[in-house]
C-alpha cells in the first residue's frame, strides 16, 4: 500500500504541475478564470468536508492589529519600490492603464479581488497549507512550497517578468497565511497587490489579455 506522504506527493505533483503543464496549450483559447473557479470549487468542497478540525472555520481568524499594520507596512514599502522600479524601467506603461482606460481600470479594481484573489486564496493557501501539511509540515517548507506552486501557475502568462512577480508575491501571501490563520486577510492582501500591479502597469505582464496595450 502507497504510504500517506508517498500519495500526498504523488497528488501534489500531478495538481500543481502536470495540470498546469496540460493547460499550457489551451491558455490562449480557454480563459483562465473558469479554470481557477472550478478548481477552486473542488479545493473548497473538499476543505468544507474537513472544516470540522479546523478551528475557526473556513475563512479562519480574525486578525490582530499588529498584524493588519504590518501588512500595511509592508505594502507601502514594497510599493514604492514597485512603483520606482515601474517609473523607471518601463515609463511608457506606468499609470498607463487609469490614464487611458479609466472605466475598464474602475471595473478591474473591483472585480479582481473576487475573481482571481480570491480563488487563488483557497488553492494556493487554504488548500496546501491544509492538505499537504504532511509534506512541508507549518514552517517555511510550506510558504516555500506555497508560493512556488503559485508561481508556477502562471507560466500561462509566457514570460519571466510574472514568474518572479508571483513567486515574491506568493512568499508574502503565503507567510500572512500561515502568520493569521486568515483566509480572507491573506486574499485581502493579495488583491491589494494585484490591484496595484495593474494600476502601475505591470498587470500587463499577468494578464494573458493583453488589454494594458
């Protein structure tokens, strides 16, 4: 009999980088968001189904001060540094999306947290923290394996520039996960990073729509 963690591996690899890998050719004529939301259904019957070992439910904790006024912190200085960075290696396309399409821009801003955020949240956080605890135990093995999974999701996007994006994005969001036991905190701070990589400009390297051009 296949042992627990041989299994778990088995499963982990198939889920998070076979699927991907077997999606890569239809990226262009399937949209991903569909995708991500029945997968992220899946992720979530099946965290519902053992939510009663989880002690503060699905969405988990509420989180302390401290904490939302470190994420706050953070995100401030990794802004400005984003935005220096944007400014200056990619001026043509900085602020370049409210400038022009500022209804399109409103309508992202809005509907990017739930759509995407979200989603992302429940696979990429709840799910692996939950269902590969065996593999990477509670530490930094699994924010590791977290964002790294997350990262690499986004080959669909073809270029360099979302793979490290994601993969420094990944490590934060994964690191508040495991911090907060928050669900919904994680995801909020990952949506007010991709709201922000939009209105900068650098959506247009993860977004495989292209509608920053």
């Amino acid at each position: 009999m296949i042992s627990r963690r041989i299994y778990a591996a088995l499963e982990f690899a198939v889920v998070f980088i076979v699927l991907p890998l077997a999606y890569l050719p239809f990226c262009r004529s399937i949209h991903p968001l569909p995708v991500l939301w029945c997968f992220a259904a899946v992720c979530a019957y099946l965290l519902r189904r053992n939510e009663g070992s989880r002690r503060h439910g699905f969405w988990g904790e509420c989180p302390k001060s401290k904490q939302i006024l470190y994420m706050i912190g953070r995100f401030v200085l990794i802004a400005v540094l984003l935005g220096v960075f944007t400014l200056l290696h990619d001026r043509g396309r900085f602020l370049s999306f409210p400038r022009f399409r500022p209804l399109f821009w409103s309508i992202v801003m809005l509907l990017y947290p739930l759509l995407s955020a979200v989603p992302q949240g429940i696979i990429y956080r709840a799910f692996v923290f939950s269902r590969y605890k065996c593999l990477f135990g509670e530490g930094w093995a699994m924010i590791a394996a977290s964002a790294l999974v997350f990262s690499f999701a986004h080959i669909i996007f073809l270029n360099p520039v979302a793979i490290l994006l994601t993969l420094g994005g990944g490590l934060l969001f994964a690191h508040t996960y495991l911090k907060s036991a928050s669900l919904w905190f994680s995801s909020l701070e990952h949506a007010l990073y991709g709201d922000f990589i939009f209105t900068i400009g650098l959506g247009y390297y993860i977004y495989h729509g292209s509608f920053l051009r």
